[in-house]
C-alpha cells in the first residue's frame, strides 16, 4: 500500500465578535472533522484574530509558510468590517480587485439593478484567486496560493466546503477509537502513560473527563493514522479495564 | 473621572480534543465575557495549539510578551497528556516541582491513602507560582508571572474564575449595543460604513448576518469604552433605519 504522507492546516477565525465572546464559534469543529475524514489532513493550530488588517496580514503570512494549507473564516461580506480578502492581497503582494468571474456570478445572481456597491464589493478579492462556489448564497469563496476564505456563517460555509476539495491534496486519515469509563483519570494514569510511551511514535492518547447519568467518568481517545497501532491500543486499554474492573460506558 | 487604561489578554487553549473537532471549545466566549464584564479586559487573540511542549513553550513566551495577561485552559490533569505546568516552568525556567500548597491541598482532599501519584502530579507546577483555588475539584489553577492556568472542563474552569479577579488589573469595561434588523447587509452597508469611519477611533461596529423566524436580517453592534460615543452611534444608525424604512426585531 502506498504510503500517504502528512498533510496539515491551520484555522484562521477572523471576526471581533468571536473574540469578544458575542458569538460561539462553530466553525472550527466543523472544518476539523471535515478535512480529516475528506482529505486526511489534520487541523494542526487554530487562532482567532480581530478585523484589523495589519493582523490579518502578519497572520497570513506566517501560518501559510508554516502548514500546507490555510483556512480563514468570516470577513467576505459587503460591510466596511469585511477586510479579508483585501488583506490577502495585500499580504501576497497581488492586486485586490473585481474578480470577473465572482463578477458575473453575483451580477446574474441579484440581477443588474439590484447589484449595489455592497454587492460588488464580494466580487473585490486577489485577482489571481480561483473561486469556490457557494450554493447557497452566491458569494463565492477563494482560494489565493495556500489560503482558502470562506465565509463566517457556518450554514452558508457548510454548503460550500465540498467545493474546496478539488484544490487539496489529499493525506493520511486518523482513525479514532473512544472507550468511555467509569473512573476517575488518576486511577488509570500509570498505565495510560506507559502505553502511550509504548505507541509513542504511531499513536495519540488522550484522557478527557466527563460526567454523566450523575457520575465521573473518562472518556480515552486514541487517535492514529494506523488502524492496526490503534487496534493494538484498544486491546491493551481493555486488559486495563479488565484488570481493574472499571465498568465501560455503553452509548 | 479617572481615564482607565487598556488591559488586554489572549486565550491559549491548550488541547489535540479541540484540535481534532471531538470537542467544541465554550471556554472562549466564557472568559472573554466574564474578563470584559468584570475586569474591563479585552481578549484581542485566542490560539487553539496541541499537546507538545515546544509548540506551548513557543506560545507561552510569545503571548506572555505581547498581551497583559495569557489565559491557558487544559492540560493540568493528572494523565500524561496534562503538560501545561511543566510547559510554563520550561518557558520561563523556573523550577518544576512539588508546590507545597497545592500538595496540601491535594492530600487534604483525596486523604493520604487516596493521594495517588496521578494526584500528585497535579501538585506539580512552577513552584514560583500562585494559586488559583478550586471549589469543586480542588486542584487548583495557577499565575505564573502573567500568565492565568485554568482547568479545560468547562464546568471547573467556571466555578473558579472568579478566583483570578485578585490578580490582575483594571481596564475600562467595553460596552455593547446591538441592533437586530430585517434586512440585508447590503442595503446598509455604505451608511455603516461611513458612520464606522466618522466614530473611528472611539466605536468598533460590526454587521452580521442572522437567520430568523425564517427570514434573512442583520445585527449591528456597536461596541465602545465610551457609553456617551456609543449613544451617538446607535441615534445614527436608529436614523439610518427610519430613512431606509426597516423593521427592527424586537427580542
């Protein structure tokens, strides 16, 4: 079997009202799950900025030099706060102007009279960028070099994130597999350190608390690109349990 | 009346769970909501970074330089994925060790029979420290130099924040109006505009779009330090919505 290689992304979530906690961001989880289980590529850093352009610039061009892909959230709209696309250009140093295509696409979209300023302004982007196409709403996204913009509202963003997958390629799924127990993390974690050391290289094991039906409990995810490493942890996480008669959580 | 300063923070969400988009993360809009209300502290970045030492080293010194204070959620468990104290001390070299408060408060709690080395790696932390006390789990969080380590159960995390109020600083709160209207971005998009540019230096607006009661609308909001900037903002924008004939949606 060919082997796949690593492919990974950053998340650039630009919008004031997510800082200032106005707004619970949803868009993070979604891209995440999307271009591990579409495109084997894993999500390795995540930020939040503000609409200040001179940010946005400094961001750009740091996390697309530093993974192989870049997905920026929120900012393609037609208000003054919209900046995004203006400071990608500037960021790559390419002219910020209508893109005719995204120009006709929104000019047939809300048809010639009704196309105003604000409306023209979402056909203003990096004037080398190629569109991603929005089924819902029109306004395309983009792609300019490494960095892909989509819009901030996460049903319009959802419609279109199928469409970005023509430009990506494509990397090892993780596998994940989730053993829900009913104990507490300081009673497992010896032995969940020693596997762990023991897969150090193949496998990641995390250990998240919870609680439910009224009692604490740890959910173990292991997570690898390898589905027999991970078959090999699951065997040794339930000798554990068996071990020390730790009850499973059964969903 | 005494002009305060400007005091800002940045979230460093430390964890592969919310990376992966198996967890969605509450615990942003949380602090930077209680921080604003309650400490006039604005949260001007956020990062989601893995598990790995470097990289939250990397992150430690970088933010602990460029803001007022870090927030750091996740990774102070007693499992071997909790690296977020011995991370700190490593960034700031100072000692990693038992810290002898947060041991006695950890023996207290469990009994000594019950106080298992899981448990006691949760009295492992820069020993320079202080505490942040903890009044449902009892491990406690910590402020090493300018730099806040919570719990990422959002639950914990919650039940101690007001714990942290001792230790930082003042700034001025920053108020917020929001105006939910029925109708497009668009529409408004050059008045906003022009308003957003006139109060500039005082009021940050920002257009969003919603989806309500099945139809399309936009909610400005206005956000200031200065509530008297902030009422001439919003009689202009109530202005702008009497010329254009807008519906406003009454919550």
């Amino acid at each position: 079997m060919r082997k796949k290689k690593k492919v990974n992304a950053a998340i650039l979530i630009i919008g004031n009202e997510i800082l200032s906690g106005r707004t619970q961001d949803k868009n993070i989880v979604f891209i995440s799950n999307w271009l591990n289980k579409n495109c084997g590529i894993t999500v390795s850093e995540a930020r939040i900025i503000p609409d200040v352009e001179k940010i946005i610039v400094k961001n750009i061009l740091l996390l697309s030099k530093s993974f192989n892909y870049v997905f920026t959230t929120g900012g393609i709209g037609p208000t003054h706060d919209d900046i995004t696309a203006k400071s990608i250009a500037k960021a790559f140093k390419v002219k910020y102007s209508y893109h005719s295509e995204a120009y006709k696409i929104l000019e047939r979209y809300y048809g010639k009279k009704k196309f105003n300023d604000g409306r023209k302004k979402m056909a203003k982007m990096p004037t080398t960028a190629k569109l991603i196409y929005n089924p819902s709403s029109a306004a395309p996204g983009f792609i300019t070099k490494n960095v892909i913009s989509l819009p901030g509202v996460p049903s319009i963003l959802n419609s279109m994130i199928d469409n970005c997958k023509k430009y990506l390629i494509k990397g090892s799924m993780v596998h994940s597999t989730t053993l829900n127990l009913f104990t507490v993390e300081s009673n497992i974690s010896k032995k969940l350190g020693e596997i762990q050391k023991k897969y150090k290289s193949s496998v990641e094991i995390g250990s998240y608390p919870f609680f439910r039906l009224g009692k604490i409990g740890v959910s173990v995810v292991s997570r690898s690109t390898s589905q027999t490493k991970l078959n090999k942890v699951n065997k040794e996480l339930l000798d554990l349990v068996k071990v020390k008669k730790i009850k499973i959580l059964k969903i």
